[in-house]
C-alpha cells in the first residue's frame, strides 16, 4: 500500500522559507519520480518541481532559483525547500510519486502553505 504524507506546511511572511516534506512509503525512490504539485482553488493543479530517480529536477519557471527539490533515499522521503517565498506561492501543496514502468501515480493528501504580504 502506498502513502505519502506531507508536512512542513504553514503561514509565513513573505520572504520567508519553509521546508515541505513527504514520507513515502510502499515504493522505492528508485523507480520513481517524485514530485511536488501545487493547486489554489479555482485553479488546476500545476507543477512546482520534480525529480527523477538519477537525481534530474526540473521546475516551473516561477519557482526557479527560489525552490530546491532533494530526497533522502535511507528516509524516503522527499524534500522542497522553498526560499523567498511570495504570496502567489499560496496554494495546498502535493507531493506526487510516478512509477517509471508501470506509470502508477500516486497523491498525498497535500499541506497548505500560506504566505502573506
């Protein structure tokens, strides 16, 4: 059974950071990207970053150079650390898993990060 559980989530100033994490379990990081997502209401849910299993990230150009994606394998668990943080970065964040062969997706529950101005 797979779980994601997210935390890390809260209100912040701008400016601020904080630290979003995900405790996976029922899958292996090494056949798995993992990613963040993040949605407002109202809205689609919209990429943030991810990264693969060889350690590639990719992220949405509105985040570049503020956000870092990371994963501690022996925790499993994957890690956005977010810096600078801007009120349009207020949304429920996701943390997302994909199996790279038999293309499983799976969702956390999400946390909410607030920032404000």
């Amino acid at each position: 059974q797979v779980q994601l559980v997210e935390s890390g989530g809260g209100l912040v100033q701008a400016g601020g950071s904080l630290r979003l994490s995900c405790a996976a379990s029922g899958i292996t990081f090494r056949i798995n990207t993992m990613g963040w997502y993040r949605q407002v209401p109202g809205k689609q849910r919209e990429l943030v970053a991810t990264i693969t299993n060889g350690g590639s990230t990719n992220y949405a150009n509105s985040v570049k150079g503020r956000f870092t994606i990371s994963t501690d394998n022996a925790k499993n668990t994957v890690y956005l650390q977010m810096n600078s943080l801007k009120p349009e970065d207020t949304a429920v964040y996701y943390c997302n898993s994909r199996n790279l062969f038999s293309g499983n997706v799976y969702w956390g529950q999400g946390t909410q990060v607030t920032v404000s101005s």
